[in-house]
C-alpha cells in the first residue's frame, strides 16, 4: 500500500494527487457509479417501506422494520465511508486527527456489523414465518410475535455491535510520514482511509482482532444464513408435498407470498455470501500472505463490498410490493 503523508499538527488537510492515483480511470468511474446508485438505491428503500410502516396502524410488519434497518446501515455506511473513497480515487488525499480517525473507524466496524446481523435477521424472521404459515405438521395456529420484538432485536443488535467497534476506536490512529497499512478487516476499509490505521500494540493482537471478527461477524453469519434460508426451501417444499387439495384459499394465497418472499431472500442471502466472501478471502490474503496478487484482490473485494449495497435495493424491490409499485410510478412519469 502507498505510504501516507501527514502533516505535523494532525488536522484533516487536502494535500492532493497520491493513493487515488493508483486507482485506474474505468475503476473509478464504475466505483463512483456502483455508489451513487447504492445511495439512491437505499434511500429509496428507506423512504418508501419506512413511511409505510409508519403509516401502518399495526406498527408496520416485523420484516419491512428489518429491511429499513438493513437499508439504512447500508446507506449511513454508503455515505460515511465510500463517498469518501470516491474523492481517493479523484486522487485528493484528506488526512485527519487520531481522535477523526478513532470516531470513524469505530462509525466504519459498528456499521458494517449491524449490516451483516441485519441480513441474518431478515433470513431468521421470514424462516420464523413460514414456520407459522407453512409448518411440516400442518399447524396454523401458532402466535405471531408484534413489531416489538423486532425493535428489540435490532436495538440489541446495534448495541452489540457498537460493543465489538470499542476496539476499533482504541486500537487506531492516524499515519505519518512513513505509515503502511499492515492489517485490515473485512468491516474496515480495503486501504488507508484519510490516513486512519489501525495501531495494536503488537502483531499477534491484531491478527488475533481480525481473525476473531472473520469468525463471529463474518463466516459465522454466512454459515446462520446458509441454514435458515435452505431450512426455508426445505420447510416449503415438505409443505407442498403435504398441502390437502381442499386447503382454503387465503391459506394457499399466503403461502404463495412465502414462497416469492423466500426466493427473495435466498437471492439476497446468495449475494451477501458472494460478496462477503470474496472480501474475507481477499482481506485475509493480504493479513497472511502477501503474495503478488494481493493489489489486484484488494480491488476485488472493494468493489465486492459495494456490490452488496448497491444491489440489495434492486432485490428487495423485485419481492416488495410498495416498493415495486414506487418504481414503476417513477419510471412512468
């Protein structure tokens, strides 16, 4: 990685050309274009499902509180960190304060933490329903938790998450003169980022930071997520199996829906794991081996990082009816 300038008195200071220079024109036109359309994407998901369960009497359905959630922590990260990314690859290089680089590296690892667990949510809760809607032993009758339990899970959600980012805040700081990153993390930046490094005490304590947060915030939800969703194929198709012919209609209707939104969110899920992992094996390439390969893999696993946030919406909106609807409405006009 290219060595940071930082200027004596730590302030944030436009220096001009250098880190971004290294990025290709076609790169960075099509990195800027995977944003602007992620910020738009998810600013649309926000707006539409969010007034909707605002709106809703009920206090909106248990899975559009979650798609906001996961929406907004796409978009709050979209806006906190590759926007900046963006101005890297114009070639200014904006260098900060340790105390700028603590506050953002903890805003960076607590926000792409609450991301994946959002996603996991989203998978859990429709495996939930279907286990209500469309059960293997025919039962109908089992209780719907309300929008509160959600709300809850999300709150501890963001909570833990902002628990494991206590590290990050302690453990970073911003570059000198002669500063190369050494270290990075799958919920961190895939370079130096207005200067910020991370900053353990030793080599063995970061590698054993990064290699704990690949384990709990990385392979583990990928692993929950790849079960509940095919645990939601398996229980629809037993269920199509073992549906009676006279089944009542509005049960049929239902169960219909579950299937579409199970598509959905396997298609979402598939695309989290291909992103995701094609980040935690480019990001733990370059912690462990170093090899030639390792710029053109750190890429790869930023544009993989964008993908998810910028494709997610278009998910979404192919299984949600308002949002579909919203879109269609604005194409037409």
């Amino acid at each position: 990685m290219a060595a940071m300038n930082m200027e004596a008195n730590g302030n944030i200071k436009l220096v001009g050309k250098g880190q971004g220079a290294s990025v290709s024109p076609v790169q960075g036109a099509f990195y800027t274009i995977l944003v602007i359309l992620g910020i738009l994407g998810n600013a649309t998901v926000v707006g539409v499902i969010g007034n909707s369960a605002i709106m809703d009497r009920g206090g909106g359905r248990n899975s559009d509180i979650i798609i906001v959630n996961l929406a907004l922590s796409n978009l709050l990260l979209t806006l906190w960190r590759n926007t900046l990314l963006i101005f890297s690859d114009l070639g200014v290089l904006l260098y900060s304060s340790k105390e700028i680089c603590q506050f953002l590296m903890g805003i960076w690892v607590w926000l792409r933490t609450v991301n994946v667990w959002s996603t996991f949510l989203l998978s859990a809760l429709h495996r939930q329903t279907l286990g209500r809607v469309a059960p293997i032993n025919g039962n109908l009758n089992r209780p719907q938790g309300g929008p509160k339990t959600p709300l809850l899970i999300l709150g501890l959600i963001w909570f833990l998450g902002f628990i494991y980012s206590i590290p990050a805040h302690i453990f970073s700081t911003n570059g000198n003169k002669n500063s190369t990153e050494t270290l990075m993390l799958v919920s961190g930046t895939t370079r130096p980022l207005l200067g910020c490094l991370w900053n353990f005490p030793s080599s063995y304590s970061g590698l054993a930071y990064a290699t704990t947060s690949m384990v709990i915030h990385e392979i583990i939800p990928i692993i929950l997520m790849s079960v509940t969703s095919l645990g939601s194929l398996y229980t629809l198709y037993m269920h199509g199996r073992r549906q009676s012919p006279v089944q009542d209609a509005p049960v049929i209707k239902r169960v219909s829906a579950e299937k579409r939104a199970a598509k959905v969110i396997l298609a979402l899920v598939i695309l989290f794991v291909a992103c995701w992992g094609t980040s935690i094996i480019s990001v733990n390439y370059f912690n462990y081996n170093r090899g030639s390969s390792v710029e053109f893999l750190l890429i790869v696993a930023r544009l993989a990082n964008i993908i998810f946030i910028t494709m997610s919406p278009v998910v979404l909106a192919a299984g949600h009816r308002r949002l579909r609807s919203f879109i269609k409405s604005m194409l037409a006009h």
